[in-house]
C-alpha cells in the first residue's frame, strides 16, 4: 500500500504526476460516497481548509477529528486507530507532533495514510510550493535556483526533496545551531538531493529564482522565542535581501507569517510575494495527491 509521509516516497516521475493532476479542474471523483478521517493533533487553518475542500472535490466526505478524540498511542495504539478509522474511511491524514505516529499508522496498512505535517515533514506544503513555482517558471524547473533562509526544519527537509527532485539548485542559509545535521543532510543525499549550506542569507540569494522562509518559532516552540529572536537576528526577509535574488525572483512563505520577524511587511504584501497563490495551491496540490494515491491503491 503506498503512503505519503514525506517527499520522497515519491519518484520524481510521480511527484509531476501528481503535480499534472493537480491542474486539472475536473478530477476524477474518487473518493464519490466515501470518507477522509483527518486527525489533527495540532490545529491549522491552510491544511484543514485545502484538505476538506481537496476531498468534496474528489466526492468525498471529510471528518474533522481532533487529536484526543482518538488519542493515538494515549488511548489506544497507532495501529488500532489507523484499522478503527479504515473501518469508516477511505483514506487517513493525521497532523501530528511525533512523526513516529504517521510511520506507525501508516504501518498498519489500513488505508492510505497522508501526512498533513510532522516535527520531521511538511509534504503537503512542498507540494503546493512546487506548484507555485511551476505557475511562475513554468512545468520544467531544471536549472531554476531557490534559497531558503531561517530556521531548517520540516517545511525546509520537504522542501528541499521536492525542490531537489525536480532540479532545482537550494541553498540554505540559517544561524549556528538551527541548521540541518548530518542526518537530515544524509537523506537528502539519499533521495539525490544535493543542498549547499551557507552561512548568511545573502549568500543564499544571490542570484536566485525564488526566496522562502518560515517562522522563527514554531507550534510548540514558543517557550524558545526569545532565545530564537536572538539567534536569528540578520535572517530576516527584506527588501534589500529580495533585491540581491535574480530579476522576477518570487517570496515564498508558509504562513503564518511575522511580518517584522522573519520578513518585512513590504515583502511579505509587496510585488514579488506570491504567498497567496501559493496558499490555495495546498488545496490543489491535496487534490491531485489524494486523487493519485487512490487510483494506486486500487
């Protein structure tokens, strides 16, 4: 049974064919009379949002789930919540802290399990910020170039799959103790990716075709937020750093953002951001992801 838990568990001929999908206004209605269990430990307004809409597109129904209503691992196990909820549904998304549980619910092979986010993986956003960059670039983005400044973390690790994949050049650049070790570094070497880490954000985007960054703190970080303003200090997203990327160079950002922390309110709104496309392309990229792994799993 095929999952999406990160990136990589996709070919890169997979990955454009869920992106092609992803463009077609008119999806085949697979998931027609039946259901999407959708977990969420950590709540989000982009992934609730595109994925419940993702699922009526395809036909479906969504259940929203919060994460103690089934208590993965607390009430019961992993596994029992993944056969319990392949019982009633089609499909499973769980956004979780632990990216342990997505492997162990995966694991069970009830039904296939999608990743909606991880301390370890953001698939679904890497999905959408591809698309973006396909609407600005066009289908082919071999030889395009993008840098990410801030803190390398899941939306970083998945980013730089898919961006890798799919021939694009990343360079990060994020303070002393915020960068990736060896271990992330070694799978991404894994799956071909080949990333180059630099110290300061303009060595970053000298030159590149696009600019993404995420919050400084995450979810569950806020504990840490004053030693994180501290670290990154110099790492945020100005005018002047957008000015030193190539000519028609796009900013991209997750969202939420801290307009004044991690980029400047004049770039986050400005003429280069492309934040809100790349936005409602979480919907679309769900769409064409769901759609795939059910015509797989057949």
């Amino acid at each position: 049974m095929r999952h999406l838990l990160e990136v990589d568990d996709l070919t890169a001929e997979e990955l454009l064919e869920i992106l092609r999908r992803a463009r077609d206004a008119s999806p085949a209605r697979m998931l027609d009379g039946k259901g999407m269990a959708l977990v969420f430990d950590k709540p989000s307004a982009r992934t609730r949002n595109s994925m419940e809409m993702a699922v009526v597109q395809l036909g479906g129904h969504p259940v929203y789930i919060q994460g103690a209503e089934v208590g993965i691992d607390v009430r019961e196990s992993a596994a029992d919540v993944a056969r319990t909820l392949g019982s009633f549904h089609a499909m499973i998304g769980a956004r979780v802290f632990a990216h342990a549980q997505v492997e162990a619910l995966a694991a069970a092979n009830a039904v296939p399990v999608v990743n909606m986010l991880s301390d370890a993986a953001h698939p679904l956003q890497a999905l959408a910020d591809v698309l973006t960059l396909q609407d600005e670039f066009g289908a082919d983005l071999a030889g395009r170039s993008i840098a990410y400044v801030g803190d390398a973390n899941n939306v970083t690790r998945s980013l730089a799959l898919a961006c890798g994949m799919l021939g694009v050049a990343v360079r990060i650049a994020s303070p002393p103790g915020y960068r990736f070790g060896a271990t992330d570094l070694d799978r991404l070497a894994t799956a071909g990716v080949e990333v180059e880490v630099v110290d300061r954000p303009e060595e970053a985007v000298a030159g590149v075709d696009a600019v993404y960054t995420d919050v400084w703190t995450s979810m569950g970080q806020e504990a840490e937020r004053e030693t994180r303003l501290a670290a990154f200090e110099g790492f945020g997203v100005s005018e002047g750093l957008m000015a030193q990327a190539a000519d028609g160079a796009v900013f991209l950002h997750c969202l939420p953002a801290h307009r004044g922390e991690e980029v400047s309110g004049a770039v986050a709104d400005g003429p280069r951001s492309r934040i809100w496309p790349q936005a409602q392309n979480r919907m679309h990229a769900a769409r064409g992801l769901l759609w795939w792994l059910m015509e797989v799993n057949r």
